[in-house]
C-alpha cells in the first residue's frame, strides 16, 4: 500500500458508519466540528460586540439572553421527548409509528403554543423593571426580549428534524454543512453589529439563524432517514409523549436553571456591569469543558440502543468509560484554564476584564461538575423515566438559586459567592442522579463513590497547582506572552502535559487499559473499513 493510498483508507474507514461504536465516534466528531466552529464564531464576534455596546449593554444582552431562555419550557419540549423515544427504539423497523410519533410531537407543540407566547408576552414587558433597565432603554430591552421570545417559538419546531437525526443515532450525516451553518449564523451577528443595530438587531440574528438551521436539517433529514414524515398519531401514543414531554418541559426548567441562574442572580442583585466579567471570564472554561458535554451528547443516543436492549452490563460499562472521559479531559483542560486564563482573555479582550484567580478556579470547578451532571443527566432520559430526576433537580436549583442570592444579595461575596452557592446546590444531583443510574442499571453508589476518590484527588491537586502558578506569574504574564502564538504554544504544551499526568494519576490501570483498547478498536476498524 502506497504511502498516499494508506492515510485516504485510514480517513475513508472513519467516516464510514459500520457498527454502534463507529457512528459513536461520528457523531461526536460532527459535535465536536459544529461546537469548534460556534465557539470560533464566539471568539471572533465577542469583542466586535463589547466594542459596539459597551460594557452595560453587553452585559444587559448576556442578562437578557439567560433570562427569556427561562421560557422555554413553556414550549413543553416535545422535541426531547422524541429523540429520547426514537432512541430507545432504534432497532423498530415499525416506521409508521415513528412518523405517528412526529405527528403527536408537532400535536404537542400547538398545544403548547399559546402557553409560550403568552409567557414571552408578559417577560418581555416586565424585564425591563426586573434587570432596572434606564428609561431610555425600557422599550429596546422589550423589543429584544419579544424577539428573542419569538425565536423560542420558532426554535421548537425547527429543531424536530435534528431531533430526529439525533435519535436515530444519525447526527453524523449533517457533518460539514452544518459548521458551514454556524458561520452564516455568525453572518447575522456581524451583519448587525455593522448596521449598529443593537440590541435588537441582535436578536433578529439569533431569529434568523434559528430559521435558516431549521430548514438546513429539514433538507437533511429528508435525505437520510427515508422513513421521516408525519402521521395522524393515536390518542395513546400522544397521551405517552405527552406525558414524557411533561417531564422533558420540567428537566428543561431544571437545565435552564442550571446553566443561567448565575447570570440572572448575579445581574439582578450586584450589577449589569459585574455580569460583562463573569461571562468574559468564564468563556474559556464554559466554551471547553462544553465541548465535553456535546461530544457526549453525541454519544449518547448509541447507548440508548444498549439500554433499551436490555444489556445493563455492557451500559455499566460504557457509563464508565463516557465519565472517565469526561473527568480526563475536564481535568486537563481545566487546570490549563486556571492557569493560562487571565493571559487570554488579556490577549483577546483586555485584562482587566479577568474576574481573579480565586472566581477563575471555582468557574472551572463548577464547569467540570456541570459536565458530570449532564452526562447522568442524559443517561437516565434514555431509560424514559423522569420523575425522579425532574423533582431531584428542581430541589437542586431551589437550593442553588436560594444558596447563591444569599451569598450574592447578603453577604455581598460576588463572583466567588456565587459559584459556591451553585455547586452547594448541584451537590443533590451530583450525588441523587448517580443513585438513580445505579439502581437502574444494578451498581451501588459505594462502588461509583470508591472509583471516584483517587480521580479527585488528582484533580483537587492539579487545580491547586495551576492556581498557585497562575497568582506566581500574574506579574510577569504580561511581558512574557507577548501574543497569540506564544500563548498556543505554552496554553498547548500545558494542556498536553495536564493531560499525561491525569491519565497515569487519575486513572486506574483497567481504565487505562479501556481507554487504549477503545481507541485502537477505532482505528483498526477504520484500517479495515
């Protein structure tokens, strides 16, 4: 073989989609090219955007957009609940009812439609009072909300042919078209922006984009999964997805709480301003250690398969592998972030937006703890039972939102208030949805909790380490990285060498072992593809 023709068969062979493991891997490369290519955009739009409204109005956005994602909930969500069903059903060859079950997704997303516009109705006219808007900003606040209310709408049902794609475990097939999509998304930002369209022209962005994806996964699932269509569904088949989009609409609640609480909380009871900080500094770990989260996302859908079969062993397993993954790569990612952030965001937006080592560190922390708790997250939708983990994670918010307002509204600890309070409260799920896995899937939580200890340890010291070094050479920092190369070089080598130590550290001899055989069964398979 010929030393051109060997790397073609090598690249052909992995995007080729023969078996369960390999579409895993395809789906969590697409994931990771469409995510690149978001956070891309992110880097190249967040200055343009700082520069253009200010220090005030780009916080107010970042408020502004974490406060109407409160809403979508009220759209019920039944686009979760078909992925989680088509996942679970993967092996049917009963097409007919999988177009019955779109059928009943879209009969849900009418019921649900005067709920949403009547919630985004009455955000958009009292957010302004809520976030003590300046009178001369009153009615842009109100226009942008309600645009961004309208996307919500539109959002719920544009996303029912990815959902679709995703169940079938075929999120793969979009691969390339769909980063091209990110960047025309990126095209309405910087379109605006150019045209000083404010916040308003902001939101139209997000709008259009919304809508341009919607009709880019249209096309495309209507190439690769011949069975899409819509049925008239049977009343108990709507019954059924009614009442998982019911527990999907409160997880939902519970994500949105989760993921931009902080914001609110911290805009409403210290200052619009602190918030533009907050969300510079937390770009970075945010951003990365999401990438995590999304290729997991990705992953997810072919252990639906495994779980709906039955095979409760082998989903222990890949579980295991999917968390030993996660905590791999959170660590090292994160301790190279405490440690390299405040020179990024110097080089990228000024250093006097970096929050401080101390809210740099428990941002990461709390990123790395979020990345967990979605993983478990994801894992029990697709044993289709909610209830307990829905009510688990309203407690957690309850306590987190309660826990975090105190810290911020009374004791006045900011940043560093916050985080604390968010992760005390995330420890109910952090701990309750493990419980859950377990005694679906027939595995104690003393046995997960043991597995545990020696990665955290790690992680506890490595974190320590890059915080301590941060502080050392905050000083120099500034004459030592004098631009973006040097920083790739010493953020990459860092990362690499977070990475090594985490491996061997962190991880026990068999989970080294998996990991190696995992990732040689992939190219091998590829070689002979």
């Amino acid at each position: 073989m010929s030393v051109i023709s060997r790397p073609i068969k090598l690249i052909s062979g992995l995007l080729s989609d023969n078996g369960l493991t390999k579409k895993a891997y395809l789906n969590a490369l697409t994931v990771m090219l469409d995510y690149g290519a978001s956070v891309a955009v992110t880097f190249l739009i967040t200055p343009l955007m700082l520069a253009g409204l200010g220090n005030y109005l780009f916080g107010m956005w970042q408020v502004l957009n974490r406060m109407v994602g409160y809403i979508t909930p009220a759209s019920g969500r039944p686009g979760f609940a078909l992925k989680a069903t088509l996942a679970n059903q993967q092996a049917s060859t009963d097409y007919a009812q999988k177009r019955r079950y779109v059928g009943s997704t879209l009969l849900i997303w009418v019921i649900f439609l005067p709920l949403l516009i009547g919630v985004g109705a009455v955000v958009s006219w009292y957010v302004p009072y809520w976030v003590h808007a300046p009178a001369n900003y009153v009615w842009i606040v109100r226009l942008a909300a309600a645009v961004l209310s309208a996307n919500l709408v539109i959002d719920a049902l544009a996303s029912v042919p990815q959902v679709t794609l995703q169940g079938e475990n075929l999120g793969y097939k979009r691969m390339g078209m769909s980063v091209v999509m990110v960047f025309v998304g990126g095209g309405f930002y910087w379109l605006a922006l150019s045209l000083h369209l404010g916040l308003v022209g902001i939101s139209a962005a997000v709008f259009c984009s919304t809508l341009a994806t919607g009709l880019f996964y249209l096309k495309v699932v209507g190439s690769y999964v011949p069975w899409f269509g819509v049925e008239k569904p049977y009343p108990e088949e709507t019954r059924q997805m009614l009442r998982l989009s019911w527990w999907f609409m409160g997880w939902n609640l519970v994500t949105s709480l989760l993921l931009v609480s902080d914001v609110v909380v911290l805009g409403v009871l210290q200052s619009v301003e602190s918030v533009t900080n907050y969300t510079l500094t937390k770009y970075v770990p945010e951003n990365l250690i999401g990438v995590i989260v999304i290729v997991v996302m990705g992953i997810i859908p072919g252990l639906g398969k495994i779980v709906g079969t039955g095979d409760h062993g082998k989903a222990i397993r890949v579980r295991n592998e999917i968390n030993s993954f996660i905590w791999l790569a959170g660590t090292a990612l994160g301790a190279s972030i405490v440690l390299w952030n405040r020179t990024f965001l110097g080089l990228w937006v000024g250093v006097d937006h970096y929050a401080g080592t101390l809210p740099n560190l428990l941002v990461v922390i709390a990123a790395l703890q979020l990345a967990l708790i979605r993983s478990d997250g994801n894992v029990i939708d697709l044993t289709l039972r909610m209830s307990q983990k829905v009510l688990l994670g309203l407690i957690s918010v309850v306590v987190s939102v309660g826990a975090a307002s105190l810290m911020v509204g009374y004791f006045d600890a900011g940043i560093v208030g916050l985080c604390l309070g968010i992760m005390g409260g995330r420890l109910i799920i952090s701990i309750g949805y493990p419980l859950l896995i377990g005694k679906f899937l027939g595995t104690t939580l003393a046995v997960q909790l043991k597995g545990a200890i020696r990665p955290a340890l790690v992680t506890a010291l490595l974190f320590a380490a890059a915080a301590g070094l941060d502080r050392v050479l905050s000083s120099s920092a500034g004459s030592v990285i004098h631009g973006w190369i040097l920083f790739i070089v010493a953020a990459g080598i860092t990362g690499l060498l977070m990475l090594g130590v985490s491996f061997y550290a962190g991880l026990s001899a068999e989970q080294r072992d998996g990991m190696v055989r995992r990732i040689r069964s992939a190219m091998s398979v590829a070689q002979s593809s």
